[in-house]
C-alpha cells in the first residue's frame, strides 16, 4: 500500500530518481554478457582498424585521420572535464560499429523526446545520445553517468527515456498511418566515463500509461534487463577505454548489442 500510494510528480527524465522505479513498479535485474546478449558477447573486430587499439597519440603508429580523430575523443572522453566530450566519443563510438548503417538513421546528440506525465504533455526526456530513424522514431538512447560530475543516476533516466521513446514512437506510426503498438523493447546504454553499460527496457502500453496518468500499475511489474561491461584488465574500476584490453572488450560488447539493438527496433519501424 505504501508503494502504490508513493509520491509521484510530473517530472522530467532528467529528473527521475530510483523513486521514481519504484513508483512505476519497475525493477533493474543484472544479466551476464552470455545472457544478456542472445547473438553472442564476443564478436570478432577484423573490420577494424588495428590502430583503433594503439593508445591515443601513440607517435610510432601511422595512424589514418578518421582513426586518429576516433583516438583523440577517446582521449578527451577519459579525462572529461565537460560532459559534451563523452556524448561525442560515444556517438563517434556508435558511427564506428555501423549502428547508423540503415538508411535513414543518424546519429544525433542532445535530442528532447517530449515526455507525457501525470497528467502533464510538456515534460521532456533529453538524450546526451540516441539512434534516430528519420524523421523521428527513437530506435536507442543514450545517457551519461553524470555523478562523475556530482550529478545523478543515470538508471532511472535512462528508463524514463526509454518510456518517452515509446510514447513518442506511437505517436508518430499513428500519424504515419500506421497502428501504435502495445510494445516496444528500447535498447538503451549509460556511459560512466567511457564504461557502457547496457539495458533492454521492456515499454508497455500499461506501463506508459501509468505514467502518463500517475499511477501504480499493480498487476504489472516491468523488469528491466542490464548488462554491465566490467573491466577485468585492471585493478582500476574507474579505468575505461583508455585501457586497450577494455577498449577491445567494449567495443566487441557495442557490436554485440547492434544485432541484439536491431533485432528489437526492426519491430517498430516496420512499415514507417
């Protein structure tokens, strides 16, 4: 009873808190790599240039410009001093793998999905990432992990985006013509640093609507799935990418979710 009668304000996603979880009776459950993604966790990285896995500057390697450019985000994403150079190193990061590979698809930084809540439509969940399918269906979000800047958990602000791409995924098939749907599956990942972490948020009808009215959808509980990257290399858990075992580990961890990320979006741009 105390759960279901727990506060709940029309808030941002930016705002949302691990209150906030359990308000919607959602629930974060941790899978294994092997688990978690279905088509396999370690994907080779032939395609690759081999110098993606020198260290960023490294002088005695004759790097091609769009590599070394790749290197020197990740050089400015390990020492982040502003938020903007994580964003960018992880979009240059999702453009490296192909997420963008179908027609249409681009990868955009800063994008407001707007957000319905508690009655009120002029909330708002922005992205420091996401995979957009031309004009405006979500297929992925992005959140960075800003407590490394004294700012909060990028959990509950990934759900909440998640929960916004869904509503606003409908509302653009239902003015395309085409029927909203009563699921959709969003892949999502945080970034501590350069650390992903990545989730699978299970967007219901009931669910949204929960949300979008304020209230505590009782009989349905949602669990989200995630999957931690850690880093085995090092006795650093702070270290990331800049760390050429984890690079190698992270990236072959991003191309895994691609195929796991497609096999759900196929679902709700079929036909848009």
């Amino acid at each position: 009873i105390q759960i279901m009668n727990a506060p709940r304000s029309a808030k941002s996603g930016s705002d949302w808190t691990a209150a906030d979880l359990i308000a919607y009776n959602l629930t974060v459950v941790p899978f294994s790599a092997n688990d978690f993604f279905r088509h396999g966790a370690d994907l080779p990285l032939d395609h690759l240039s081999p110098a993606i896995f020198a260290a960023p500057g490294d002088p005695n390697v004759n790097v091609p410009k769009p590599t070394a450019d790749y290197l020197r985000y990740l050089d400015l994403a390990t020492k982040a001093s502003q938020e903007s150079f994580i964003d960018n190193f992880t979009a240059e990061t999702l453009k490296l793998l192909g997420f963008n590979e179908l027609e249409n698809t681009l990868v955009m930084t800063r994008y407001v999905i707007p957000l319905t809540i508690c009655g009120e439509s002029g909330r708002a969940a922005q992205t420091n990432v996401c995979l957009l399918y031309c004009p405006s269906l979500v297929l992925l979000v992005v959140v960075e992990d800003k407590t490394i800047f004294n700012r909060s958990d990028p959990q509950p602000q990934v759900v909440a985006e998640a929960i916004a791409a869904f509503q606003a995924n409908n509302t653009k098939r239902i003015a395309s013509g085409l029927p909203a749907l009563d699921a959709m599956t969003i892949p999502c990942l945080t970034m501590t640093g350069t650390r992903p972490t990545f989730y699978l948020v299970p967007v219901t009808r009931t669910l949204s609507e929960a949300v979008m009215t304020g209230q505590y959808p009782e009989t349905h509980q949602t669990k989200v799935l995630q999957c931690v990257t850690t880093n085995m290399h090092t006795r650093r858990s702070s270290e990331g990418m800049e760390d050429i075992e984890y690079r190698k580990l992270a990236l072959k961890r991003f191309l895994a979710f691609k195929a796991l990320a497609r096999s759900h979006w196929e679902l709700f741009i079929d036909g848009f």
